[in-house]
C-alpha cells in the first residue's frame, strides 16, 4: 500500500476521527476497509488519539495506531514517528497512512505532536536550547508510551524523523539505547542554520554566536552510535538542504545506509516511503 492509498483509507474509514481537521480528543476509530482487512489478523487497525503526560512538561497529544484483536506480549515492533515542519500534514497526521499500512505488518506506532518549532517559534536566545531540550523531553516520554505497549517487543524498536523530526529523532535515539534502528528524512545538521535562516535573519557574528549556542545538541554529532541501523533519505531538489549538509552526516555516519532521489523535493516522495517501510521490515523483522 502507498503512502497516499494509506492515507485516502485513513481519510475514508475513520472520518470520526477528525471534526473540521482537527481530531476529536479521546476517540478510538477501526478501520475496517478491504485494504486494510489484507493487512491484518483481525481485519481492522485499531487508531486511538491519546494525550501522553511529560513529566515537567505539557501533556502531548499523539495518535496509537496497532493491529486490532488480541496480540501476544511482545510479539509487535514498535515504531515513533515524528513529523516534519512543511507545507501539507504539518502535524502528526505526517506518517498516519504509513502507520495504517505497517500495522498489518506487526507494527504498533505512536505519532506524536512536536510543539517547538511547529507552535512555538524560536526567540534567537539561549532560551531556545531549552526549547530543543524540552521538545527531545516530550518526544522520549511519547517512546516511553510506546515501550509500555504489552504487545511491542522492546528489542525491535524504530524511530522515524522527517525535517525538523528528524534532528529530533537523531537526539532522541542517540540517548535511548532500547531504540535499534533509526530513519532520518532530510534533517539540517544544525539547529542553528534553519532558526537563523528562516525564522531570524541573523548573519555574521551574530549568526555564529547563536549557532554556537547548540553545539552539543547538534543532530549531526549524533547519529554514528546506530551504525549501519541508520537509514538517511536525501531529495536531490531540497532548496533547504545542501550537499554540504549531505556530506556532513556522511562523515559522521559513515556506516549508515544513504538513498538519494535525485528529483524529489524536500518533501520526498511515496518511492520513499516504499524505501523506508522496506528498511523498517528488514531492521524490524516484520511479517
């Protein structure tokens, strides 16, 4: 099943879900179309929207999405994905089709609402480390959430990051050893070039000073521990990432897997998404 066939079912089957495109807080929905019906034991996946407490933070609203019935304890892998900052499915709804498509797979998935930059804009301060920090808080807590699932086999755990939730994502995995394997779209290699470059303006010193600020938390420092566990999708017509940023992660990592789509944009494309789902099943060991 595509991305986008996942997501029109998504889009048809559980319309309950969602109220003027925003979903209904609390809801549980099946899906019980054909297409999804091939995909799973029971005939249905099984989507609940959740609110997961951060401790010290603000609560997260995040999509569980697992194959419905009655699965053995620690039979599912488990897989966090994290949106990206662009023009369509800005939220968590991202990779809510793919998340539909793997459950019939073994897969259970949390999809989480990111809060800084999505919400939240940069101030140009060192403030905005706390920010980083807080946001890398709020996404682990949503791991924890998915650790807890009695189905999910915490040996077989992914995390898919696209943009913004990529940099996230390479934080996130670089200090949560439970996670094996690790997907990161289009990432910038610094936090401090995209605040700068499309939210401040900052040039010169200023500029440097600011960047200087993220030094440890760069995304591109923390990447290698996976190994080859760590796939990279580049789009060959990305406006926002260079090949600068390309070869930076290709010498910090350099035994991760490396695809590159030569006419995709930033956004990347459903031939990347077979690609990925591909990895995942090969890492994961999915039916």
């Amino acid at each position: 099943m595509t991305t986008r066939l996942a997501t029109a079912l998504v889009g048809a089957a559980c319309a309950a879900l969602f109220v003027a495109g925003t979903p209904a807080a609390g809801t549980t929905a099946s899906v019980g179309a054909p297409a999804a019906a091939q995909r799973s034991a029971e005939g249905s996946v099984l989507i609940q929207d959740v609110t997961i407490d951060v401790r010290h933070g603000q609560p997260v609203a995040a999509y569980i999405v697992r194959p419905a019935g009655q699965q053995r304890p620690s039979s599912e892998a488990g897989v966090l994905w994290l949106h990206w900052l662009g023009q369509i499915r800005s939220d968590r709804t991202e990779f809510l089709g793919e998340a539909v498509s793997l459950a019939g797979r073994g897969v259970v998935s949390v999809l989480p609402q990111g809060e800084f930059p999505w919400a939240v804009a940069p101030s140009g301060n060192r403030s905005d480390v706390g920010k980083v920090t807080r946001q890398v808080r709020a996404f682990h807590a949503a791991l924890r959430r998915l650790e807890a699932i009695p189905e999910v086999d915490s040996s077989r755990l992914a995390i898919v990051g696209h943009d913004y939730g990529a940099m996230f994502g390479a934080l996130l995995a670089d200090r949560s050893p439970e996670v094996s394997t690790l997907v990161l779209d289009a990432p910038d290699a610094t936090w401090g070039n995209w605040f700068s470059t499309y939210w401040l303006g900052y040039q010169g010193a200023q500029r440097r000073h600011y960047a200087s600020l993220f030094a440890r938390l760069n995304p591109v420092r923390h990447t290698a521990e996976l190994g080859h566990h760590v796939l990279f999708q580049w789009a060959g017509q990305d406006i926002y990432v260079t090949e600068h940023t390309r070869d930076a992660y290709a010498a910090s990592s350099p035994h991760a897997k490396v695809l590159l789509y030569p006419d995709a944009d930033h956004q990347l494309t459903d031939a990347a998404a077979a690609d990925r789902d591909a990895f995942l099943a090969a890492q994961l060991h999915l039916r």
